[in-house]
C-alpha cells in the first residue's frame, strides 16, 4: 500500500513522496514536497483464527513555501485518495515544519485491504 | 389439635446474598478502582519516561529540548465524575512544548517533522489502539478479580 500510496501521489502532483524523518537539514526543504508515515497495519476480518484484511493507516503531509497552495493541495490529495478507495475523515490539520520558510498541512488516510480469495 | 396452615418465607439465602452483596460493594468501592487506576496510570507514566530516552528520539534525539520530557504527568490523581473515574496520562498538552514535534494533539494527526520522524514508541502508546486498549483490559480483569474475591469468600 506504500508504493501505491507513493504512486499515487507523484503521479498527479510531479512530486517526491518522502518518509517522513528522511529529509537532511544540511539539504534542506524542496520548494514544496508530501511527506508520508505509516502509522500502524491493523488485521480485522477475523475468522477461522487469523485475520482476512489489513487496515493501513498513514499520515500524509503536504509543505510548501505557498501557504494558499498548503491548503488547496491537502483537500485535492483528500479528494484523490478518496477517489482510489482510502477513507479519510476531514480536511486535514496543520502540522509542524522545521523550516521558517514552509507550512505544512496533514491528514491521516485509511485503507482497508481485503485478502485475495476472502 | 389440629396444626394450623402455615406459609412459610426461607430468607435464609437472602441473608447470604445480601452479605455477599455488601463485600463486593467494599470491593467495587471507588478506593479499590482509584488504586486500579492510579496503577495503570503510573505504567503509562513509566513507559512515556522510557520513550523519551533519546536513544529512542528520532535523530538520536539531537533535537531534544526537555520541553516535552518535563511535560509528562507525574502525578496523577483520579477525578470522578458521577460513576466514571478518569486519570490524565501522557502529558500536559497546557505546559508550553509539550508533545511538540513528537506528538500532536489528541485528535490523530500527522507528528513529525520532515527532519525527524515521529517516535515509534510514544505513536505505539497514544495513537494506536493496541497498547491503551491492553491497559484498560488490565484494569477491567484486576476490578473483575477484586469482585469475584469477595463473592467467593466464606
């Protein structure tokens, strides 16, 4: 779920997906840049003593220098990832960026992954 | 002489139950479940002491400040509000720097930052489920265990 998470992503804004934590301060921040964290795989579904889905959880973090383009990027991310099937609650939240320069905004994404022949 | 008709009442369980009924009210009584919680408490407080070890920060904790270390409840104490009993645990979000970086808010948000991933152990403690939840099972089994104790004595 990471890679189409990351795939996702890139491929409609044309920018990297990072973990979030794996940016340099000696590099600094890109102009503008997603940031991503899995928080936790729950398994549900659970019959004949095991689990028959996953529940990923991620954050996902938008920064940039423009802070109107902060906000307008995180409810269209919202709005995409709702469009492949992650469900997401809100609009997102603000959350802290180490640069002066940037703001960042966040939401936390949910998917619910079905087991193959369940 | 004849003996008259009688009907009879046997209390004499009754009197059992209600003795039995008076222990495992002394045993649900709110000190039993204030030392309950305030032992779960004190866990949590050990285990949020731990996490911020800074071999455990991100960045080996070369971010650390103490802000949020020095926010952490060490005292807590049980407040009731009618029936429900509820301890604060974690940290005081009302200091200034607490949580900061590493944890953010009560709502599930995102936490860290781009330099520094959020900790893995506070996140497994006050954003997932599993580790409050095995708390409060804890708790729920010892109030269980303290009620049967006094139902069971002779």
């Amino acid at each position: 779920m990471t890679d189409e998470l990351i795939t996702l992503l890139q491929e409609e804004y044309g920018l990297r997906v990072r973990r979030q934590g794996s940016l340099s301060p000696e590099k600094g921040y890109p102009t503008e840049f997603f940031t991503f964290w899995n928080n936790e795989t729950d398994g549900v579904a659970e019959y004949d003593n095991r689990s028959h889905a996953t529940v990923w959880v991620y954050d996902v973090n938008f920064y940039s220098t423009d802070p109107e383009r902060v906000h307008a990027v995180i409810l269209s991310a919202i709005e995409l990832l709702r469009n492949h099937g992650w469900i997401i609650d809100g609009k997102g939240a603000d959350v802290p960026s180490d640069e002066i320069t940037h703001t960042g905004r966040g939401f936390t994404a949910f998917f619910r992954e079905r087991e193959v022949n369940s | 002489m004849a003996k008259n008709n009688t009907i009879r009442l046997d209390t004499s369980g009754l009197e059992d139950l209600m003795r039995k009924l008076v222990r495992v009210e002394h045993a649900a009584a709110k000190e039993t479940i204030e030392g309950v919680l305030e032992e779960a408490a004190q866990r949590i407080q050990t285990d949020t002491h731990l996490a911020m070890a800074k071999n455990y920060l991100p960045a080996q904790g070369q971010y650390w400040t103490g802000k949020t270390a020095a926010s952490i409840i060490d005292d807590p104490h049980v407040e009731w509000e009618g029936m429900v009993g509820s301890v604060p645990v974690g940290f005081d979000f009302s200091k200034p720097g607490a949580g900061g970086y590493l944890i953010k808010g009560r709502k599930p948000s995102a936490t860290g930052t781009p330099y520094m991933a959020p900790d893995p152990m506070l996140n497994k403690m006050f954003r997932g489920t599993a580790y409050m939840k095995g708390i409060q099972d804890e708790m729920y089994d010892k109030v269980l265990r303290h009620i049967e104790e006094a139902w069971d004595e002779k």
